[in-house]
C-alpha cells in the first residue's frame, strides 16, 4: 500500500465517522428534539403572559416549524429511496405508489385569468 493509498483510506474513515456522528445526533434525535420543543412550548403556553413569554413562544414555534419541515424533507427522500430501490419491480405494491402518485398529481380544475373555473378536457 502506497501512501496515497492510506491518506484515501484514512480520509473515507473520518468521513464514515463524521456522517455517522452527524446521523446519529441529528436525524436519530429528531423525534425526541420535536418532543422536547412541543413540550417546551406547551409548558410556555401555560405560564402568565409577558413579553419575554411571548418572544420565547414565537422562537420555540418557529423552532418547532423547521423540525417539523426536517422531519418531512426525512420522510419524503426516504419515500423516494423506496421508490428506486423497489419502484422499478412489477408489484401490488409498485401500483400502489403509481396509484397514488397520479391521485396526487392530478389537476381537477383551473382557474382562468378571467376567474372562470375550467373542469373539463376542451
């Protein structure tokens, strides 16, 4: 083994540890981080009105708001890691996805410029 060889290895190593560390203390932890925030602001909810109270309400919302859209943008890549990993066989379960993916992405009415509604093929 050369010494390029061994800086490579050393360098995918760190790399390994770091997404190791980084998946586990920020997507592992994201449940109980939503909890603690949810929980955190119904215990701020409780308290008498103030304007400390107040501010302290908006940053732990706003908090809350960013995990909760972490926690979709997780779920939603997982869902389309799922979808190449197992999307390409010709399954029940493949046509359920396909299924529900046209329901979602179809258009069942327009609005013109002129406000009038549009709900059939011309």
């Amino acid at each position: 083994m050369d010494a390029r060889t061994g800086k490579v290895g050393d360098a995918v190593r760190e790399v390994g540890a770091d997404l190791w560390d980084w998946s586990r203390n920020i997507l592992g932890d994201l449940e109980k981080r939503i909890s603690r925030v949810k929980k955190k602001l119904e215990d701020c909810r409780r308290r008498a009105i103030s304007e400390h109270k107040v501010a302290r309400e908006e940053i732990l919302k706003y908090k809350f708001k960013k995990l909760e859209a972490q926690k979709e943008l997780y779920w939603h890549q997982r869902a389309q890691t799922h979808w190449l990993q197992k999307g390409d066989r010709n399954t029940k379960k493949f046509h359920g996805f396909a299924s529900e993916r046209r329901r979602r992405n179809r258009i069942r009415r327009l609005v013109g410029d002129d406000g009038v509604e549009v709900k059939e093929e011309r």
